[in-house]
C-alpha cells in the first residue's frame, strides 16, 4: 500500500506531432522514434524511479539495442532492448498523512529528496471548532473542512467523437494479461534487506481484483480503512492511474504489477516501512515483471 514500487506493462508504440516552425521535439529525436517504431512492437515497461530501474536493468535477461539503446525526451530517458524474447521500452516516470508526522518529524522517503517539509502541511485538528457540551458530556463540532468528493476522470479516446469527453472511475487491466499473472502467485521472493533485517513473514504474489492510484502518498491508518471500506480496493498507488488512463485513451492493454514497501499507516507506529523496505520491494517487482516477461513469451 502506501509508496507501492510499480512496474507497468502495455503495448507502448512511441509517437509524436512535429511542426517545422515549432517542433515540440527535434527533428533528430523524431527520426530515432520513426526507426525504433518500424522495428516494433515493443512491451512498455514503466518503473517510477531510478532505484527501481537499476535492477531491471542490471538483470542478466536485459539487453540493450545497440542501434539505440537510449531515446532523450523532453527529459525523460527511454532505454530500448530485450528482455528474454520480448523488444522493451524502458521508461522512468516522475515520482503523508500520517497523525503525528509535524514539521519535526522526517517524512517518509524524505532523505532521498522524494519529498519536502519546506513548502508545508496541513493539519486538519486546526480547524476544528470550539468544543461543545450537552447533557453534561463534552465533545468536539464539526470540522471546517468539510467534505472531500472523488470524481471520475476525463479522457478522450483516439477511436471517440474528437474533442467529447468520456468519463473513467475504474480502468480494467487487459482479460489475458489477468489471467496469465495468476501463475505469478507461485514463485519466490526475497523476504529480508539483509542478514539481519526481514520481513515478518514471506512475502508472496497475490492477484487482486482492484486498487486505486492518486498523486497523494497514504501513510494513514485511518484513510487507509476508508478507502477500503469504500472502494473495496486493496492496494495503494501513486502511479498506475496515469499509466492506465493513458492506455484506456490509446486503446491499449495494460496491467500493473506492484510490490508493496509499507502498509499504509497500518505497520509501525514509529516510522514508515518504505524506508527500510523500498529496495526489497524494488527487487521483488522487478523479478516478478521478468517472469511475467517470459511468460508472454512462451
């Protein structure tokens, strides 16, 4: 839950609209993404950040295309190669409430530069109002914040009406790319960090049936059981969505693979698990994609 390490597999065929006057990318880039496609398709592969790249990468199954191995664009580096049998495209996408996290308290992932007190922090207690009292008993008033509403996403898919809008709550993952990850469930992962740092108990494969995904890292007890009592989702994320609106738009299929480093604000009382538990998670995700690869493969 909470900073789930991602792996997202799609059919990705890279594209882009060139204007000689204001070419949103240069001609030379446009030229590599001609090439590269002509020699598609390729199996997108989308990890969140650099250190859950690198064991990908530094696997033995990956190679590097040596016509191309790296596409820069617009600041985003893509790596193109083999995995098995399978062409990828590797790319790296960009990247709490927690009740007593406070501008004294580090924040989970923080060192690392994932994220900053410096710009600030809401706390909803603030804006509580003054207490009250009824038959003797006192209690607090409603908050001033009052509600918080979930709504749909807009797309527009290449096969719609131009320019009319369709809505997205959920997003379904491709039906075979579903049915082939529940042979994942078998294999063995890592369980410690190192020879005196483990994991309570074996960490193990498990399809679901949904999950959710926003730009908001969850390490709340409390919003944790909402959304599942609400939603009826198991898993937390803060990258799938905008990997599966953008295959749901183009018409491609997707699924997510995710490996948990916390628990949402359900594990310790201390800290945040994803410290301490991030490159084991990062680890296990890129073993369970590689014997996803060689499944499709077969």
């Amino acid at each position: 839950m909470g900073d789930l390490k991602v792996i997202l597999i799609g059919l990705i065929v890279l594209f882009a609209i060139v204007d000689d006057s204001e070419a949103a990318i240069s001609v030379k880039a446009f030229r590599r993404i001609t090439r590269i496609n002509k020699h598609g398709p390729h199996l997108g592969l989308v990890v969140p950040n650099s250190f859950e790249m690198s064991p990908l990468l530094q696997s033995s199954l990956f190679v590097e295309d040596e016509r191309f191995p790296q596409l820069d664009f617009e600041g985003r580096r893509f790596r193109i190669g083999r995995l098995g049998k399978e062409k990828v495209i590797v790319v790296m996408t960009g990247l709490s409430m927690r009740f007593g996290d406070g501008p004294n308290d580090e924040l989970a992932l923080e060192s690392s530069g994932d994220y900053t007190r410096k710009i600030g922090y809401l706390n909803v207690s603030d804006y509580t109002t003054m207490m009250k009292v009824e038959n003797g008993v006192s209690f607090n008033s409603s908050n001033y914040l009052n509600s918080v509403w979930y709504q749909p996403e807009e797309i527009f898919p290449v096969e719609g009406t131009p320019e009319v809008r369709q809505h997205a709550f959920w997003v379904p993952v491709d039906s075979h790319y579903f049915a082939l990850s529940k042979k994942l469930e078998g294999m063995s992962l890592e369980g410690c960090v190192n020879a005196t740092t483990c994991l309570p108990r074996r960490p193990k494969v498990v399809q679901v049936e949904s999950g959710c995904s926003a730009n908001v890292f969850v390490d709340n007890a409390s919003y944790r059981q909402f959304l599942r009592s609400k939603f009826g989702v198991t898993p937390i994320d803060m990258e799938t969505a905008a990997v599966a609106l953008v295959c749901l738009q183009q018409g491609t299929p997707f699924i997510a693979l995710r490996s948990l480093s916390d628990l949402a604000g359900g594990g310790s009382a201390q800290s945040n698990e994803a410290n301490i538990y991030g490159p084991l998670a990062a680890q296990n995700a890129v073993d369970a994609v590689v014997h996803f690869v060689q499944l499709l493969s077969h």
